[in-house]
C-alpha cells in the first residue's frame, strides 16, 4: 500500500507527496497534461520540442542543469501522445534546488532565438537518427496514419515530419507554453523523507504565487469504427521483412484495456505462447515476434510484430498468423493459467512501484487518470476477468475487418 496526500493550490497546482523515510533521496516530478495528440495538425512534434526547450533556461536560471548537478541531482524527461513528464532526482536535504528549478520554468521559461534554433536541430537531428536512418525506424510513422484516420494518435510524437520543426516560430512557442504550461494544468508530486507541512510550505513558497490560468478544453476528433482492411507495403533497405498487424482496442480506463493486456502477454509469452510456439519455433516462420499494447489513454492498438524469416514469404507468415489467431479465439484460457497470467500481472506491476521515481510518476500519472489511489487498486482489476470474459473479447478484437497491417519489405539487392 503506497500511502500519499493530496492538496491542490489556490492557483490549481495539484500536489501529491509520499513519504519515503527508508531513502536519503528524493524524487520531484512535474506532469504536464499535453501530449502529441493536443497538437494542431499542421505544426506536430511541438510537445516533444518543448521537451528539449524546457532544459534551455528560465528568466532567472541560464542553464537548467548546472544547480540540479551542484545539488548532488539529475534531470530528465519524457513525451507521449499523451503527457510530458519532468522529474528530478537528488539528495532530500537538497529538496529547494529541485523545487526552485521546476517552479522558475514553469513561470518564466527563457524563449530567445538561440535556445529556439539550438533545441530545434538537436529534435531534426533526432528525427534522422532514430526515425529516418535506422533500419525499421519509420515503422510508425507509417503505422499511426494507417490505424487512425481522425484521431490525433495517427502521428507519432516525433512529429510528422521534419518540415513542422523546422517551421516552428517563436511566436507559435510561446503561444503553446501559455496555453500548457501553468499550474492548472500541471500535477506535481514529491517522494522523499519529509512532513507533509514542509512540503505544503515549500510548495507554496516556489509555486504559490504563479498566476492562475483557467485550462483548455481538450476537444479531440474521435476515431471512427474501422469496417474495413487496411493494408500498407513499403519497400526499404533492411536485413529482412517485418510486419506490424494493428487492431483496436481500449483506451486505458476501459476494463477492455486489462483484457488485451493480458492477451497479449498470453500470446507472446517466449515459452508457451502460441506466437512463438508455432510460428517461430514450430513452423520457423519467423526469426522473432512479440505482441504488445500501447496503453494510451484514449483508445490504443494491439500490436503483433515481428520479422519473416527469408526462406519465407508474407503471404505463409499472414495465413498462418489468421489461422492461429482463429485457434485461440475458440479456446477459452484454462482457469489456472489465467490465474498464473493474473498473478503475474500484478507482481509485475509492483515491481514497478518500488523505487522512488517509478512511485511519483504512476501517483501523478493516475492522478490524471482521474484518482491517484488507483496506484494501489488498479491491479485488482485483472482479479474480475474471467476464460468466458476474455474469450469473448478476443472474438470482438482480432476480426481482420478492423485490422491494419503494415509489411515492410526488404529491398532486393
């Protein structure tokens, strides 16, 4: 049980704390509830561009890093289609540096052209790097758009392309931080070896006196039932075939989210899951192949991934693939496997809670979700799913109707 409180600010700051008195370390993460899909589709990767230029200064803190450094910490953060997370990790007597940091961002972000023109070629050059030149790297640029034709999830958080980055202008940079980055729209959570009144005083001390700032009301196109196949084929200079089938599912508050969460550890698991047991090992189909889902907030994918062995073809890989998937549809989960799936769900997911900042950043991030106590009743939710309960879900998920499949094909020399 991982106790916590709870208080928001008059400025709509909402504030989480656990205390940790086993650590002499201490984690501050500050949530911001914008993500890629809250981007205008004509000016995409602008949540991750502000990613890089949160680190380049503030009015008062030239250099964001330096202080953190001097305290004995270390910054860094993430972007999803979803969120944009901070956080920091440092010694707990050193608790103001972290506080000071992230408040002095939040109000007075430092926007000059250099900052502007430094953060917008290190995102082109990550663009290239991990997206246009490296084997497979594309592989969701082209996905997104495949699967979604409506909803904003149809590009990845990279941005579409490299010309959106490229024509990003300061005055649209300062448009989205006044539009995103205030209190009313941010979750702060601490973790460490404190009172709660420290912390409720040191909070309002650094973030007390940031105007308040009324929320945008996210109005997000909504994907349409997919009714028919969809298929995409590229060619591309890589070692073998890959091949990426998407079906939709959930998103992550639906009780559906947990059922293809189990399914799909079901299937791929590497020593008795029917992926790999009769496509890779059996058949030799295949040299790898997994299954995973997103876990976005709204409705997400169920992938099956993998790469065609080359005395293979595509059209044995997608035969074989059907053909197993109507097999499992009509073979309902014995109740001591599921039970052994379920068990291991929720110890992976404890696990995960262990350390300081995997604990401040699932409390903020089911603090968005709607309730941060879900961090200790979530996994309860697999207890309810049942071999009839997910039976009839996979006869409603995998329907080739609502599949997308992406095949990249290997270039021949």
């Amino acid at each position: 049980m991982i106790k916590f409180e709870k208080f928001t600010l008059p400025n709509g700051l909402r504030v989480l704390f656990h205390k940790e008195p086993a650590s002499p370390m201490a984690v501050v993460n500050v949530l911001y509830d914008v993500g890629a899909r809250d981007e205008n589709p004509e000016q995409t990767g602008f949540a991750h561009l502000f990613e890089h230029l949160m680190f380049g200064g503030s009015k008062h803190i030239e250099d964001f890093d330096a202080p953190l450094q001097a305290a004995g910490g270390q910054s860094n953060a993430f972007t999803s289609n979803d969120i944009t997370n901070y956080y920091d990790v440092l010694p707990a007597q050193n608790i103001d540096t972290a506080l000071w940091l992230e408040s002095d961002r939040m109000l007075s972000l430092a926007f000059t052209p250099k900052s502007l023109e430094v953060q917008r070629q290190v995102v082109i050059e990550e663009f290239k790097q991990r997206y246009l030149n490296q084997p497979y790297g594309d592989a969701w640029l082209q996905l997104r758009p495949l699967c979604y034709k409506k909803h904003p999830y149809q590009w990845a958080t990279i941005g579409k392309k490299i010309q959106h980055i490229e024509d990003a202008r300061m005055d649209d940079v300062r448009a989205f931080f006044k539009k995103y980055y205030h209190p009313g729209n941010a979750i702060l959570c601490i973790v460490g070896n404190f009172e709660l009144d420290f912390i409720q005083q040191k909070v309002a001390y650094y973030f007390g006196d940031i105007p308040k700032q009324d929320r945008s009301i996210r109005q997000l196109a909504q994907e349409p039932v997919q009714k028919k196949a969809r298929v995409k084929r590229i060619v591309r200079h890589v070692p073998a075939d890959a091949f990426y089938y998407a079906f939709p599912m959930g998103g992550r508050m639906d009780q559906s989210y947990f059922y293809a969460d189990l399914i799909s550890d079901h299937l791929s698991n590497e020593k008795t899951g029917m992926l790999y047991t009769i496509l890779q090992k059996k058949k030799k189909l295949v040299s790898e192949i997994t299954a995973y889902i997103t876990g976005s907030i709204d409705n997400g994918l169920f992938i099956i991934t993998g790469k065609i062995n080359p005395s293979k073809t595509m059209a044995e890989l997608d035969e074989a693939l059907w053909a197993l998937l109507e097999q499992y549809k009509n073979k309902k989960i014995g109740k001591t496997a599921l039970q052994q799936l379920i068990t291991k769900m929720q110890t992976a997911k404890a696990f995960q809670d262990q350390g300081l900042l995997n604990r401040a950043m699932n409390l903020s991030f089911f603090e968005l979700l709607g309730d941060a106590t879900l961090i200790n009743t979530e996994a309860n939710r697999y207890t309810e799913i049942t071999p009839e309960v997910l039976c009839q879900y996979t006869q409603k998920l995998f329907t080739k109707t609502q599949c997308s499949l992406l095949h990249i094909q290997a270039k021949k020399s």
